[in-house]
C-alpha cells in the first residue's frame, strides 16, 4: 500500500505540473497576442454522457466490493466498442434534442442572449431535430417579453419542433412565450396563465398642491401623456390610458389564440393564474410532468445536448478551472487504480 500510494503521489504531482506549465504557456500567448476576439462563449453538455457517468458511478457504489471490477471491465467494454462503431460509421443516426434554458425577470434581460443562442441553434440543427426550451418567468414588461416569443417565434418558423418545459412559472409574459411552443409541458403545481395586463403608477400632486408647489407638464400631441406622476390627471387621461391597456390585452389574447387555436381564449384571458393539473383541464398546456423526466424519456431515443452562452472568463478563472479539471481528473484515475490493485490481490 505504501508503495501505492508514493506511485499515486508521484503520478499527482506530474499530472499538476503538466497542468500549470501548459496554463502558463496558454498566458505567455495570450499575453503577447492580446486577448482580442468575443466577449462570450458557447458552453456545450453532453446531458447524455452525464448521466451515464453518474449512473455507473452509482451502480459502482451499491455494487458488492468483488463485483467491481467486473462492472469496471464492463463499462470499459462498453466504451471501447461505441468508439469503434463510430470509426466505422456504423452508428445509428439519432435525433438530437437541442436544450436551452431561460430564467426571465421583469425586463427580460436574458433576451439577448436567448436571440444569439438560437442563430447558433439555427445554424447547426437539422429538420428533424427538437428544442426543449426549460423556462421560468412571471413576466414583466410587453415590448421585452414580446421580443424574447419572436425569438423562440423563429424555431418554429425554421421547422424545428419545439418543446417548452415549465417546472416552477410561466405566467403573464412568461406564458405569451411559452404558447408558442409545439407541445407545452409543465409540472403539476407550476403556475401558468395570467392572460392580463396591469399598470400602475403614483400621484403625488395633492402633496405638491399642498406644499404650494407646481409642477409644468408641456406636451405636443393629445395623447402624448396620459396619466402623469406629479400633474393632476384628467378623467379624459384615465379614460385613454384604459383603452390602451385593453389594446395591449387584446394583442396578448390574439398571440395566444394564434399560437392554441383550441384554447378558448375569452374564458381564459382574465388574468387569471392556474396550477400545473388545472392548466391542463383548461387546455392551457399539452402534458403533466417535469423537465428533468421529459429529458430522461428523450434520452432512451436522442442524444441530449444543452447549450448555453455565458461570458467569457479572465484568464486568472480559466486557469484555475483547469487545474481543478486536472486535478479532479487525476485522483478519479488514481482512485481507479487502487480499486484495481484492490481487485488484483483479491
């Protein structure tokens, strides 16, 4: 064991050595060259060969200390002849499930990054190919959520059949996108609806009256301010900014009724919020279930890749990623051998 064990450590510090000489390399260049070129990066996740790493990783724990290197053997196996169908070309052609993820707040910001994921998606993706999209928004403003459907508005439109999952909220803005989706599943108690629109604002100018202080509001155009924070508002001006909102509200309810033609959109377009196993009775989603379930069923049949565009790291991070990749890498290896060595003196 003793020798084992200045064996690993040897093979450790080669392994850490290697890492920060090639991380100092990586500098030495990108310091001379500049760090010039996108500020982003595509992040990609083979969902599938994670959750095989963790199923054998689990099957190893609960499998019997004799058994192990049985299974070792076999998961070896394994990987060995898929790499070898592969160099044949005798792999089976399977669809690709394409993943993205949208977290939404009041102004949509993620928008931006959501509209360069799916030019990417665009470019690489084949008809026959599926997007799940995993959203959560409780809506905000009207021109960021409806920018952030004409995004996902283009999926379909490229003829790529979309899935939109939602586990915890998709309501307001957040269901004005997710209706445009070719099958909409949602999680028993995930809240969805809320086909309405709200406005509100305060009126200070009783206070100012009181305090003896005016406030000029000049406009050119009738309905160029309707309701105003510190000017006294006009019935006339209440009056108009009601008709707005029930213009917006009928843009929202035609965008829906568009997108869910057996909807019937009047019962539901109240404002409303429903739960997951209600929204389903009132045809507002297509299934029951999670995102986490969904993919686990779509991976028997696809593979499964999640894609995501996030900031570039400084150099300092990146490094520092990598030896702890390196390092990580390096006790799993070394935790392999010694469960073999284990196996052999048995």
């Amino acid at each position: 064991m003793n020798e084992w064990l200045t064996d690993f450590g040897m093979f450790l510090a080669q392994v850490l050595s290697l890492v920060v000489i090639g991380g100092l390399v990586v500098a030495v260049v990108v310091k001379a060259r500049g760090e010039v070129g996108e500020r982003t990066r595509l992040r990609i996740e083979e969902l599938n060969t994670n959750r095989e790493h963790r199923r054998r990783r689990l099957t190893m724990a609960a499998s019997e200390p004799g058994e192990r290197k049985r299974l070792l053997k076999g998961f070896r196996k394994d990987d060995k002849s898929r790499g070898r169908r592969g160099r044949k070309g005798k792999a089976e052609s399977r669809q690709t499930v394409w993943v993205l993820d949208f977290h939404g707040d009041i102004r949509a910001s993620a928008t931006g990054r959501l509209g360069e994921e799916v030019s990417a998606l665009l470019d690489a993706a084949d008809g026959g190919d599926e997007v799940v999209i995993r959203l959560e928004s409780a809506g905000g403003l009207v021109h960021a959520y409806g920018l952030a459907a004409a995004e996902l508005d283009r999926l379909r439109e490229a003829g790529l059949r979309t899935t939109v999952c939602v586990d915890k909220v998709a309501a307001s803005g957040g269901y004005l996108m997710a209706c445009g989706a070719d099958q909409l599943r949602a999680a028993p108690f995930a809240v969805l609806g809320s086909i309405g629109v709200v406005a509100q604002l305060p009126n200070v100018h009783r206070l100012l009256k009181r305090h003896d202080i005016d406030v000029e509001l000049l406009t050119a155009g009738r309905y160029k301010r309707t309701l105003t924070v510190f000017g006294e508002n006009t019935e006339e001006g209440r009056e108009k900014f009601r008709e707005d909102l029930e213009g917006i509200h009928s843009l929202f309810k035609r965008h829906v009724a568009e997108r869910r033609r057996h909807l019937d959109i009047e019962a539901v377009a109240t404002g409303e919020v429903w739960y997951g196993s209600e929204a389903l009775e009132q045809g507002l989603v297509d299934a029951l279930g999670t995102s986490e379930a969904y993919l686990a069923e779509r991976m028997k049949d696809a593979r499964v890749i999640g894609l995501k565009l996030e900031p570039k790291r400084k150099l300092g991070e990146r490094l520092g990623m990598a030896v702890s990749r390196g390092v990580e890498r390096a006790v799993e290896r070394g935790l392999e051998v010694l469960d073999a060595s284990r196996w052999q003196k048995r």
